[in-house]
C-alpha cells in the first residue's frame, strides 16, 4: 500500500478542543506580514484591504487566529516596527475603517485577530521624541527615552558598550551632545519603562485595539523594554550572537515581568480570552518559561526549536524540554519554523528538493506536538529564500547598517568586524530578512502572480508559478494541500493539540526496541525515556537510529531524519504523511526525511 494523504474522514469526529478552556492552548495561528501578503489598492505593497480579502484562505487552511505585523503610522525605517502614532493606520496600508472591517470580516469566518504592539522603541518621528529633542539636555521631556552623556573628556563617546541588534553602537549622539540609546536602528530609539507616563501611555494603546475588537496582542521585544541599573558595559563585542545564549544587561532583566503581569490584568478585564504573546529570547527554557507564568502572558515563541537543526537528537531534547518547561508553569508550549526574521525553513533545511522534504515532514512534526502553533506566510505553500535578491532591491535597515567602510573598521563603536569585499560586515543581523518577505504568488504564470495590480515592493521570483496558491490546489501532493489535510485532521483527531489530552494507553503493535534495532537505554540527557509519559500525555517509544516516534492518544507520530528509507513495525493505520508510504499493515517503509500520522 502506498499513502501519502487521507481524508479527515478516517479521523474520529470529536473535537480536540480542550475542556479547561483557553483557545490559544492548541490554536494554530497564521502570521501575516502584512507588506508581503496581498495588495488590495493596486500600488505594489499589501495592505489591510487585501489581507481582509484573502481571508477566505486562511479559513480554508484551517487554522484559528492570524496575527498581523504593524500597519501603524511610520516612516517605515524598519518595516513598521519604528511607530510613530500607536493609534492610526498607516496609509500605506489603509485607515482606520479598514482594520475594523478586517477584525469583522475575520471574526465572521471564525478567525481570531492578533496584532502588533511594540513597546521597546518608538519611531525618531514619534511625538514625545521630537518632543524630546527640542528639549534639550536635561528637560523633562527626554526621561521617556534613555539619554545619557556620554564618555570622555568631552563626552564624544557612548555612555556604555552596547551594541545594536542591526550592528554597530546602540548610541547616536544628538547635537546637543547627549546620547540616547537605541537597541535596533537609530531611528527606534528606545523608551524608559521607569518613567510612569510610558506605562500609561502603552496600556492605553492596548484597551484602544482591544475596545476596536482584536483578540490579542504580539508584543514585540517582549524581553527588552527594561534594562539593567546603571547600563552597565557588556566587555565584549558581536553581542547580536550572544542574544538568547548568554544573560545581557539590555534583555530579559526581571522587571519585565511586572509589564506583563499589569497586561495580563488588563486582558483579563475583557471577555472573549483576549491573549498576550511574547517573543522573547531568553538563555534558557527556564527563563522563557517565566514569561507564561499563570498571571503573565499566554504564549511565548520557542525559538529553540526554530533554530534546532534537521537532528533527531537535538529535535528529542528541544521538545522535551520545551515541554517541561511549561508545564512547570501550567502554560502550553508553542512551535514555531519560520517568521519574518528568519530564513525559511525550506532553505535552513537544505534547499531544494531535500529541503522541502525536511520543511514538509519537520511541519507535521510540529503540528502533532502538545500546545499552539504558528504558521508564517508562504510556508503552506513550501516557498523557500529567495537568496539573490540584488543589492538595490533590499529594504532591509541592518542591511546597510551591517556594512561600513573598510575604513571605519574597529573604530565603530567598538564592534568586531571582518572583512567582506570593499567593506566589512559589523557584528548584528546579516540584514537578509527581505529573502523571507517576499510577497506571496496567489495565481498566474508571472510576477506579480495574483499578489496585485502594479508589481509587488521586491521582486518575486520567475519561477515560482508552480509555487502559487492556485496552481497548488486541489494537487494532493502538494504542500498546500499537506497543510490543509494536516489542519483539519488536528482539529478531528481528539488526540491532537489539546497539550492535556491524557495520558496515552499502550499501543497495541507499535515498534519495540529489538525488532527496530534500537537501544532501549539510548537517549539524550535530561530527555524523556522510552516509555515515559511528559506531562502532556505524550509518550516516547523505542525507535531506530535517526527516527523519532511518540504516541498521544488515539495517535502515533513517525519522523525519518535519515536520507534513506527505513522499515519498523507499523504503529498503526495511516492517515496522513509528507511523502508516499508503503506498509502492509504489519511493517512500513518510512521514507527519506518524512514524517507520518497514525491512527491507532
């Protein structure tokens, strides 16, 4: 027997709807980088009218929620994430009406909305900056940002070491002569969490969303807002590498937490289970687990597992502690693959045809996984980087920012540099994000595929026809359709999602240690063993070298990281795998870099 893809007919009817309440717990979650994702009004860029338009295929996909990037009044330094008005629709991408229009639409199809906040920086053309600037030093008006004098016989240096996320000092000096810091561009300088009308200002903004309808936020940042006293030097450069590995003195201090806890608060004074997700980066599971503590926010990106790479061991140990993470705090844990920060996964994987394999068998690994996840636009179409963009085309700020004169060399405020071409490369982001914002193809045999009227803001690829929405479905071996069928069965099968579905009963036939050759006693440190059921009714079996296998009720998860087939007892019936399988009912022929669902 071959089988690649089942109707959902084969799965129980029942929901996996967890009965304690909370949406978010399992919800799959679809993010919209709104740019990049349909252009309603026919000049080149997406909009809110075309999000609102294609609504319909989210609804389709399957999923729960979608979360859409800022469409906030800005200059647009750094994709919308420099806001200069919290409160208005930038009209790049429409007005005010059009997002209220987009939050009914959605909710009439079903589909919760999450938006951006971003709390750690303004834009420089926000009011209370320029506010700040006409002040002068000592005014009151720049204590909702972080100036400082800075250093030296004529203060001509930074107040301290720090570096920006994008490269380079995280200090521009004004005319004036004080500095003020900026953790990201120099255009979003960052806010001082200590001065009140900063808090007030910002739970403001939430109930403004919250009243107009949305279900949640993404807080942008969510580690960064309060910063360690006295700002103390860091001693080392190239510290853009050292985030989310190593405890810095500008992310994840402890205070943080008291934000999140008065957000909390505020969510919960609304109906409707209105949510808070962070994306945080933290050095350990622990630390991140802090943010979905009971009275804090809801989610939290696992970006371990973003960034684990195609291993089954590092795969084994990143989920299980992941899980026992938060499950010490009650709090489900969310997966995630791709965003708009990262290369997609496609292409991390390997690229072409190898890649996609990975990227479709690496989904339904996690879409069968306990809790929530999230899916980034285009990776239910499997689209990969697009890796030549020329140089003129980016938009990307660390782009330019990440390269400075050969000359300029050490002196840039101390960061470590190396060599590329006629420039160096100062340490921060590569600023190759625009691979991963492509707009997406819709229909059509050119550029700009169905994507709008006039062209799309960076240029699409030429071949990417097959790659469309259209041109994808109704082909059962397509990505598209994977993704569907893998939605729908997740919603059918109750012993998916729902991170407390029970605890798994012994499964009848599934593979034992000696018929896969597999060492029982085999696993990584501190990962669960044979045999041990995680806290969220998820059990490890025995499996071969390079295959992964776990059982939640009702259900069986296979995953083949090896490049060549491998055969093992059937666990079960079949209903859903990334590539074509072979069994006969008593063993199966998993293939290269695949995973597979069975009922059992």
């Amino acid at each position: 027997m071959t089988h690649e893809l089942t109707a959902s007919g084969l799965a129980s009817a029942s929901s996996n709807t967890s009965t304690s309440g909370g949406w978010w717990r399992d919800a799959v979650i679809y993010q919209v980088y709104v740019r990049s994702f349909a252009d309603g009004d026919g000049d080149g860029v997406g909009d809110l009218r075309g999000v609102r338009e294609r609504l319909p295929h989210l609804a389709r996909l399957g999923v729960d929620a979608v979360w859409l990037t800022p469409f906030y009044v800005s200059p647009q330094a750094d994709g919308g994430y420099d806001v200069a008005d919290y409160r208005a629709v930038d009209p790049l991408f429409g007005d005010l009406s059009d997002a209220d229009d987009l939050v009914r639409a959605a909710h009439a199809l079903g589909l919760r909305v999450i938006v951006d906040v971003v709390p750690n920086h303004t834009s420089e053309q926000h009011p209370w900056f320029r506010e700040a600037l006409a002040a002068g030093p000592g005014g009151p008006a720049r204590e909702r940002y972080l100036f400082r004098p800075g250093r030296g016989a004529d203060g001509g240096l930074p107040p301290n070491d720090w570096e920006s996320v994008f490269g380079g000092p995280a200090w521009t000096r004004v005319p004036d002569g004080d500095w003020y810091l900026h953790l990201f561009a120099p255009e979003q300088p960052d806010l001082d969490w200590e001065h009140p009308e900063v808090a007030a200002e910002f739970a403001s903004v939430l109930r403004f969303w919250l009243d107009l309808g949305v279900d949640g936020f993404r807080i942008d940042v969510a580690h960064g807002m309060v910063k360690a006293p006295g700002l103390p030097d860091i001693g080392r450069g190239a510290q853009a590498t050292l985030i989310g590995t190593e405890p810095l003195p500008f992310f994840d201090q402890d205070g943080v937490h008291e934000i999140h806890r008065s957000w909390r608060r505020l969510l919960d004074s609304y109906g409707g289970e209105r949510i808070g997700v962070a994306e945080a980066w933290a050095p350990t599971s622990e630390r991140l687990a802090l943010y979905v503590r009971p009275d804090e926010l809801h989610q939290a990106f696992n970006f371990r597992f973003l960034n684990c790479p195609w291993d089954p061991a590092a795969m084994r140990t990143v989920i299980d502690e992941s899980l026992a993470a938060t499950a010490s705090v009650g709090a489900p844990t969310t997966w995630v693959l791709s965003n708009h920060d990262v290369v997609r996964h496609v292409t991390r994987y390997g690229g072409g045809a190898r890649g996609l394999a990975r990227a479709r068998a690496a989904a339904l690994l996690m879409l069968a996984l306990p809790g929530s996840a999230y899916v980034y636009q285009g990776e239910e179409l499997g689209l990969p980087e697009v890796t030549d963009l020329p140089d003129a085309a980016r938009r990307d700020p660390a782009f330019r920012r990440g390269r400075i004169p050969r000359q300029a060399g050490p002196d840039a405020g101390g960061v470590e540099v190396g060599a590329v071409g006629g420039e160096v490369e100062a340490a921060g982001q590569d600023g190759l994000r625009d691979g991963c914002r492509i707009p997406l193809p819709w229909s059509g045999e050119e550029p700009p595929y169905g994507f709008g009227g006039a062209g799309s803001w960076l240029p699409q690829p030429a071949d990417w026809a097959g790659l469309s929405v259209a041109a994808q479905t109704g082909d059962p071996h397509s990505t598209l359709e994977l993704y569907r069928a893998a939605l729908e069965l997740r919603r059918a099968m109750p012993g998916l999602g729902a991170p407390e579905a029970g605890r798994p009963e012994a499964v009848a036939g599934a593979a034992d240690a000696g018929a896969c050759g597999a060492d029982p006693g085999a696993r990584e440190p501190g990962a669960a063993g044979p045999g041990v059921v995680l806290p969220s009714g998820m059990e490890w079996l025995p499996a071969p070298e390079g295959v992964l296998l776990f059982t939640r009720p009702g259900f069986a998860c296979t995953l083949n990281t090896r490049p060549e087939p491998m055969e093992l007892p059937s666990p079960g019936r079949p209903v859903l795998s990334s590539a074509p399988v072979r069994t006969d009912g008593r063993t199966v022929l998993l293939p290269a870099d695949s995973c597979t669902w069975w009922a059992i």
